[in-house]
C-alpha cells in the first residue's frame, strides 16, 4: 500500500529526533512531516525544516480554516499539529510520511489512519535518565524540565495505546530494531 504514516512518539527527551533523522537516513522511502508548532525554535532549528514555527494568531487561523489533520495545546499556549497539506504533498510524491509527534498527537494520528498507520513509542529507561538528557540539551531553566518531566509521567501512562514500544536504552539496539519495525510494516 503506497501512502503510509509512521508515527514516532515519545516523552520530551526520549530521543524521537534521533530515531526519525536515523531513519530518513537509511533511505526508507520516507519523507519528514514537519508539523506546525507556537513554540519558539531551539538552537538551530529552520521555519520550514524541523518546524513551521506560527504565532498563536496564526496557528488558531489554521485551526479555524480546518488546516490541520490534528492539533493540540501541549503546554499554555504552546500549540503543536499536523497540516493536511504536508501529507498530501508527501503522498503526491508516492513517498511515506513519517512523524515525530508528542504523545497525544501521536495517538490522535493512529486513530484517524488506523492500519495505515504504524506507532511507536519510545520508552526512556528511566525518568531520571529522562531527567538528564533534558538538562544536557541546556535548552530549558528547571522550572520547564520539571514540567517536562511531569508531563513524561503522565505521557508514558499512555504508552498502550501506541503498535509498538521501544525502550531506548541502548541507542544502536534501539535504532535497530525502529528501523526493522518500519521496514517491515513499509514492505507488507
């Protein structure tokens, strides 16, 4: 079946970025759904590349326009969502979409496409270790890794709801066997 979804979903810090970029780069007839978000860009992040950085003006004229397949506010005033637009265009050019979504999002994917549609939830090994690769990436003061991490707690509650999980322990292992669960769901 040409125009699948694979969903990547994980708490803030799992390493969904990672296990996406590995997977574009092996070359899986895969094409990066880059979603909107109200967020302001980290580091080096490009409008248009990792994401379509809105105001919250603009994102809500989206949202009212029926622009997006799915949306939600993940933080106060922090909106992330898929556009329509992205998949159309992914599938136009007979490729697969992949995502890197938060949790909710990735849920509300799997259950719009359905058997279309492969989710998989990368598990850290530990919230503490969550802990830590949060305050490594130095994007974020205490307070917003305190809610990130909050929000994990609540987001690995949710982990049932996704095909597959990963705990990404060992980033190789865990490249591995994503890649191996894409392939196989691609070539069926």
């Amino acid at each position: 079946m040409s125009g699948k979804l694979v969903i990547i979903s994980a708490p803030s810090g799992a390493g969904k970025t990672t296990i996406v970029n590995h997977l574009l780069e092996k070359g899986t007839n895969l094409r990066f759904s880059v979603s909107a978000t109200t967020r302001n860009p980290r580091g080096n992040e490009e409008n248009g590349k990792e994401y379509f950085f809105l105001t919250v003006g603009d994102f809500k004229a989206k949202i009212k326009n029926g622009e997006f397949i799915e949306w939600q506010e993940v933080y106060k005033d922090q909106f992330y969502g898929t556009l329509k637009s992205e998949i159309e265009k992914t599938w136009a050019e007979k490729k697969h979409v992949i995502f890197d979504v938060d949790v909710q999002g990735g849920i509300n994917l799997k259950n719009i496409y359905g058997k279309r549609a492969i989710s998989i939830f990368l598990m850290p090994p530990s919230v503490k270790e969550l802990e830590n690769r949060l305050l490594g990436r130095a994007t974020d003061d205490s307070s917003r890794i305190r809610i990130r991490i909050d929000k994990a707690m609540e987001e690995i509650k949710l982990a049932a709801k996704f095909d597959y999980t990963v705990i990404n322990d060992n980033l190789d292992l865990t490249k591995r066997e994503v890649f191996n669960l894409v392939k196989s769901f691609i070539d069926e």
